[in-house]
C-alpha cells in the first residue's frame, strides 16, 4: 500500500476519458469512492501498478485510488498503445501513464523526443490523468530542454494533468540537484530510489530531494519493503506503487542491441549452414530439404520473358 498522502476518503471521478481532477499535491489524492455513513476517514492513498485492463479492474476491486500504466515490464516499462489507455482509463480510476519510446538509457535524440511528445499527447487524449516521463544528457545531467517539451504538452491539453520524473533521476550525475529543477519545469512527482540500489539505502539523498523540491511528491521506488514505509514517511517520502514488478535499472550511456533475427528461407532458394553447426536436428534438416524442393511459383504468362 502506497503510504503518499492521507484524505477524506469520498467519491471518484469516473469515465477515465472525461475531465481529470486537479494534480494531487500533499494531502489531497483522488480517492477510491466507497460511501461511509460516519465522519471523514483518513488512510493513506493507495496506488496499484497495471499493464492490463483486467488488472486495473482489480486493483479498482481492491480498493485502489489511482493507477500507474505501462508495457514491457520485463523491459524496464514502455509507453501502452492508445487502446490499452483507453481501456484502463474506462475502468474509471485516475491513470498515470509512462512516456518511453525505447528500452535502454534516457539519452534520446531529437526524433525520440519528438516521438515521445506525440505520445505524451496521444495518451492524454486517450483519457490518462497524469504522465510519467524523463531525459536525461550524455553528462548525466537532467535533458531540460527535452522534459521541458514532455511537460509543456501533457500541460497544452486544456485541462489539469500531472506531470512525474520517473527513475531517469537515479542515474542522474547529482540526483538532489536534478530534483531541485523540477518545481521550475512544471513537474509534479518524482520516483526515486535516491540513486541508490533500493530506497532504503537512499533514505539520506530522499529526505534532501524532498526539501530540495517544495511542492513536488517524492514517491520511493526500488526494492521497498513494508518495513521500510514509517521511516520513508518520516522523511516526508512516498511509498511506491504496489504491485511494482522489479524493473531492470538502465545503465546511462547503454541502448539494448537489437534481437538477432532468424533468416527464413525462401522457397527454391538453398539453406546456408556454418561448417560444424550441430544445432540442427534431423528432422529439421529433412524439413529445410523438403523447403529445398518446393518448386518456385509458375511465371506469370502475361509477363514478356527476355
């Protein structure tokens, strides 16, 4: 359970495509709509991490305030399809989705930034409330120039949404320091596990981004446990999204090198194989000498031949 703020628990937006409530600041976070009959009820906001509408659906019967959205966990997370954002969006609770075009580092050129701001309005459009987003330079330093168009088109949509750095800022040269600009850009959260392995270890460089950045909500993340909670609320730290699968932290500077690719053979075409390749068992063998065999295609009679 995400120890982030406490409110009077009351009733939620719902249509995820309509108009969005107001960014949640400290103490006032979008809540999960059960009546009561006695007075107001405080607890902390819980947030649940989706990749999937029927997950989201669950985590609205669980009692969840909100939702965090993304693909690719496996991946480090990736931006979802429009479709997938709408669906979740239609469960009714407010979403936050990340913006990342690629796995690999926050180092992005011109074109990727390019992308993710077309994203970052796509998903708005879809029926987010809130976007999750970062860039970072080749020095470690944040990439202001590019957060700063991510944040000015999730804010050029007409109506109120959050803006979050996510974990970009752990492999910030100066995590404390990058924080520090956040309030100036427009954002509005940050998770972090204060550069270190896990939040816990972070404590010391958490309780310095939450005073350097007023106004903006510290939200741990990396390998929190329910012990760790009191003394991250203490400094004035957000618990992560529960249900967070272990994310593999990139490495700044390091983009995954695409998949090797399987070639196909074509029909009439021969089969290529390295001397000494045992790999290939016999009954695949007799199959590439079948694909080997099939004759080609008859030519087409309306075609002139030389």
């Amino acid at each position: 359970m995400s120890a982030r703020a406490t409110r009077p628990l009351g009733p939620h937006p719902t249509g995820g495509a309509g108009p969005a409530a107001a960014p949640a600041t400290d103490g006032q976070v979008p809540g999960p709509g059960r009546p009561h009959t006695a007075g107001p009820v405080t607890r902390p906001a819980l947030e649940i991490a989706v990749t999937s509408a029927a997950g989201a659906r669950t985590a609205l019967g669980h009692g969840a305030d909100r939702l965090e959205l993304c693909t690719a966990l496996e991946l480090g997370g990736l931006t979802p399809s429009a479709a997938l954002v709408e669906a979740v969006a239609a469960v009714g609770l407010p979403v936050q989705v990340l913006v990342r075009c690629r796995p690999g580092d926050f180092v992005y050129d011109t074109e990727e930034t390019a992308l993710m701001v077309a994203e970052v309005r796509s998903v708005i459009a879809s029926g987010t409330s809130g976007v999750v987003v970062g860039a970072l330079t080749a020095d470690g330093s944040l990439d202001t120039a590019a957060v700063t168009r991510l944040a000015a088109a999730a804010h050029g949509v007409g109506r109120p949404v959050e803006v979050t750095l996510h974990r970009a800022i752990d492999q910030a040269a100066d995590p404390v320091a990058t924080a520090a600009l956040l309030p100036a850009l427009g954002l509005t959260r940050v998770l972090t596990s204060g550069g270190a392995p896990t939040a816990a270890q972070g404590l010391a460089r958490l309780a310095a981004m939450v005073e350097a950045a007023p106004g903006v909500q510290v939200m741990a993340g990396g390998g929190v446990r329910p012990a760790d909670i009191p003394e991250l609320t203490a400094a004035g730290v957000a618990a992560p999204p529960l249900g967070e699968a272990p994310r593999r932290a990139p490495e700044r500077g390091h983009v995954d090198p695409p998949r090797r690719l399987r070639r196909v053979p074509r029909a009439g075409h021969p089969v290529r194989h390295r001397p000494g390749d045992g790999r290939r068992s016999q009954k695949n063998a007799g199959a590439a000498d079948n694909t080997l065999t099939t004759p080609p295609p008859p030519a087409d009679p309306t075609v002139p031949t030389a």
